[in-house]
C-alpha cells in the first residue's frame, strides 16, 4: 500500500517522515490541549485567509469556487495571520503565571500598562485600584490553557474572536545572553525575542480539522450521496452546496454576537501600547495550515454534518463552545481509528455496520458487568493495537528510514507516544471517555457530557427518531456499541466471544442516561422515542 495523499497537493510532505504524521496529516498531538483545538480552529475561520497567492478570504471558510480550484491547484498551502495580542496576554496571564517565568522587563510593562490604564479610569463610588483589580480578574476568567507556561504563551478560552491569538513563546535563552535592556528592545526585534514558530501548543490540530472541512467541500458531491441517503440526510445534508452555505453563516454566529462591549474592553486594553501592537503584528509573517489526508474525506463529511446541527441548536454560547470542544476531541479519535484500520497490515477488516469500519464498546460510567467491563477494555486494547499495526505498513515503514537527521527507532518511539496510540488513550482521558485516569484496566465509558454531545449531532434539531434507530446512528457514525446487535457485532470485530454474558440482564443504562437527560420519552414498553429539543420551536 502507498503512502496517503495530501490535501491539499503539496509537494514537500515526503519531508514529513514521522509515520504518525505522515499517515493522520500534519498534526494531532499529545502536547495540544482540547481547547487549544477549538482555538486554533476558530483562530484560522476568522482570520484573514489566502490560497497560495490568492485573494484575501475573509468569511469562515473558502468560497465552493476556490476549494474546488484550490484542489486542482498543486502546491497552493493556506496561509492566515491571528494577531499577537501581547499587551492583553500580559494584563491577563502575567498575575498568575509561574513566578520564575516573569521577566523583569516584562513587569516593568505590566506596571507601565496598568497606570496607563488608571489614568484612563474614571470613578464614582469605588477606588481605581478597585476597577483595576476588577478587570485584571475579568480578563483571568478567561484563561484556557496553559496554566503552567510563561504568560505570553497561554491560550485564552474562545468566547470571542478577539481573544484569538497567535501561540507565542518568550525565548528565555536568547535574553538572557543578549541582556535585554528594556520592553521595547525585545519588541523592535521581535523575533528574535520571542517565538510564534514553534507549535509547542497550538499545534497544528485545530488547522488539520479546518483542513478536512474543506477537503470534504472541493471535490465530493458524487462521492457522498450513497452515505448521506443511508444516513437519512435531508438534502440541506447531502447537497454540499447547501451545507456549506449553511456551515459559512453557522460559523459566523461563533464571533461572539452578545460579547460586543467586552470585546471593545479587549481592544482598548491592548491598544494601551498602540505601538507594540502594530510592531508584533507588522514583524510577525502568516502561519501556514499543512495538509489532511485526501482519503479522510468520509469522516470529514459527518464531521461537517454534526458541527453544522450542533451550530444550528438553541444553546447557550459558552455551552455550545463546550460541545464544540467535545465534538473536536471525538472526532480527532474517530479520525485516528478510521485512518489506521485503512493502513494497518494482515488487520482482519472492517465491521459493515458503520461508516468508518471500526467500533468502540462503551460501558456504563458507573457500576457494569464484569463481562461488559473487561469486553471494553479488550476492545480499547484491539484499537490501541490497531493503530501501532497501521503506523507499520511497509511504506510508511520505509519513508521513515529515509530521514537524514533521526533514527527509525527513534521516529516510532515519537510516533507511538506523541501522535499515535498514546495520543488515543490521553485524548481520550482528557475527554472522560476513557477510565481510569491512571493504572490498570482501562475501558471505554459515557459520560453526561458526551451524551449531550451525540444527541445534538447526531439528531437535527426539533428531530426524533426512535431508540433503536438512534443506537444505529451512534454506531454508524461513531463506531459506539451499547447493546444488542451493534454490540454483537463490535465484540465480533474486537475478536471476542459475542455471548449473553455481555449484553444488558435488564433494561439499558443508555436508556437511563437519556431519560435522565431529558432527551427520551416512552411511548410504551416497546418503543421510545429520543429527541433533540433544542431547535427555534422549542
């Protein structure tokens, strides 16, 4: 079997020689938190984008016209540009980031900033200490990730396109041996000082989702009309057209409509030191999205359909940012099964029962049998199994032996950990799905959260479909088995004894979750019907 071909057609992916890399696109990592997928995404679908050396494309994503040439076209990567932000970092991050990562030039320009800021405050009833403070712990509140880095290379939550930002990392080695002498010497020559290259953090997952979008948008109407009529789709669904139109103003809605007040606090605070601001964003060159692998297009398209239901949803904005989150990370771990069981050697195939081919046996978050516990562990292990097989394809295998500056061994021991199994299992800890967080026994579980999740995408909003029909989508879409047939048929394909012992002695704890979610009704003792309330109507 040959190598996967990018998206889009570049030429310098044989440089790529990591198998993980080369084989799920560049790049899921372990080192990338789930919010940090979610900004970074968001950080591309709201810049300013280009095609090679195309036209500025300033909506979510790229125009039907330009994806479908940008397919055609070789060579052509997609560059966007977030801004740098370095005075909002600073304000927000500096108070609680590590005491020993605080340069003194770094705050000498907080103070700096915070009296430019009191002189700028006017009060009545309160101190302007008080309405400092109150916006320094305003701006903390939105912290995302990176609790234990230096301050300017956090990562704010993405409530608002404006606190979107650029990874940034101070280069504490290189001002230490030059003596940095003050704020704005390190600004004049900013990159030098400080890093937005190297992809410690954002690193690289939240562009590898875009990317897969938009492959599924350039050149796959045919392709998709057999699995969208064996879904069900409307033709809102399965008409690309449509459901890119529809993605595009979905999209849109994530900017932020009830945050503009904020947001002007956000631009008034960085622009405290205009002059910092327009140096970083002027020094700083556009990032540039790698590829996906073309043959990813399947799962990219129910990824496109569940986001767009999920985008759809009457939801709170912070809540729907959760389940975007949610969404991201189960679709990063649908991706790396359905890649692999493509490429793995002398692997026994694929289950029919479901899109991608492979499945997952989920058991109860809390007490289960003994049978169904061990089947899930034995199933995670056969999928942990199933992505080192596929990371050692004789290609992949030989792309790796032609690095000039790494030895295989060491390539797959990096492969293994940061982008391949080990990634699979950390994801999925990360996420709740997999249980316990440390030691033995490890097995799949579903959570509330997650529940939510599946209910919202895999149901239109205001849609309802019976129990058993929803069983069948979540094993369709996602490989999930709970019980009856679609469980026979994940232990079959885990290689494990498909007997009684597993199934449920008596009712189904799904059933449970979602009566307890609000999301079932019993019509009688032979069918229930599950239903997505959250649309307009309701």
């Amino acid at each position: 079997m040959s190598l996967p071909v990018p998206f889009p057609h570049i030429k310098d992916v044989a440089g790529d020689y990591n198998p993980a890399i080369r084989l799920f696109g560049k790049r899921f990592s372990n080192e990338q938190t789930i919010v940090e997928y979610l900004a970074e995404f968001l950080a591309v679908v709201f810049s300013d984008k280009r095609i090679g050396n195309g036209e500025t494309i300033e909506s979510p994503l790229p125009s039907l016209e330009e994806l479908r040439k940008w397919y055609d076209t070789p060579d052509a990567k997609l560059f966007y540009k977030p801004p740098i932000k370095l005075n909002l970092k600073l304000l927000a991050f500096l108070g609680i980031s590590r005491v020993d990562s605080r340069h003194y030039i770094h705050k000498k320009h907080y103070e700096n900033l915070i009296n430019e800021l009191g002189k700028n405050i006017k009060v009545s009833g309160c101190t302007i200490e008080e309405v400092k403070d109150w916006i320094e712990d305003l701006l903390r509140g939105f912290q995302g990730a990176g609790f234990n880095r230096t301050w300017c290379a956090q990562t704010f939550y993405p409530v608002s396109a404006h606190l979107l930002t650029q990874e940034t990392i101070w280069n504490e080695t290189v001002a230490k041996k030059q003596s940095v002498l003050s704020w704005h010497d390190t600004i004049k020559d900013f990159n030098k000082f400080y890093s937005t290259k190297k992809r410690d953090f954002l690193s690289r997952g939240g562009e590898l989702l875009y990317l897969q979008l938009c492959n599924v948008f350039a050149n796959r109407q045919a392709a998709i009309e057999d699995i969208a009529k064996s879904l069900g789709f409307c033709s809102d669904e399965s008409n690309l057209s449509k459901l890119h139109r529809s993605l595009q103003e979905g999209l849109k809605e994530l900017s932020g409509r009830y945050t503009a007040a904020f947001e002007r606090l956000v631009d008034y605070l960085e622009l405290l030191d205009r002059e910092t601001h327009e140096l970083t964003d002027e020094k700083t060159e556009a990032l540039v999205c790698e590829w996906c692998p073309e043959e990813s297009w399947l799962e990219g398209y129910l990824f496109a359909v569940e986001i767009n239901r999920l985008l759809a949803a009457v939801l709170d904005p912070v809540e729907r940012l959760e389940l975007l989150m949610t969404g991201f990370a189960l679709h990063v771990l649908r991706s790396l099964c359905a890649q692999s069981l493509r490429y793995a050697r002398g692997f026994t195939g694929a289950t029919n029962d479901t899109a991608l081919g492979y499945a997952w046996i989920f058991s109860p978050p809390a007490s289960s049998s003994r049978q169904l516990r061990l089947a899930s562990q034995r199933n995670l292990q056969f999928i942990q199994g199933l992505i080192q097989k596929s990371l050692r394809s004789d290609a992949l295998q030989k792309n790796a032996a032609r690095d000039p500056r790494k030895e295989k061994s060491r390539l797959y021991k990096e492969a293994d950990t940061k982008y391949g199994h080990k990634l699979f299992l950390s994801l999925g800890k990360k996420l709740g799905m997999i249980v316990p967080k440390k030691g033995p026994g490890a097995r799949f579980i579903m959570t509330d959260k997650i529940l939510r999740y599946l209910v919202l995408v895999l149901l239109r909003p205001g849609e309802r479909c019976t129990y058993d029909e929803f069983l069948r989508r979540l094993y369709y879409h996602y490989g999930i088995a709970i019980e009856g047939k679609e469980l026979i048929g994940a232990l079959n394909w885990s290689g494990l004894p498909a007997n009684s012992s597993v199934l449920p002695a008596k009712g189904s704890w799904l059933a449970e979750m979602l009566r307890a979610g609000g999301f079932l009704t019993e019509l009688s003792d032979a069918c229930s019907i599950v239903r997505n309330t959250f649309s307009k109507n309701n």
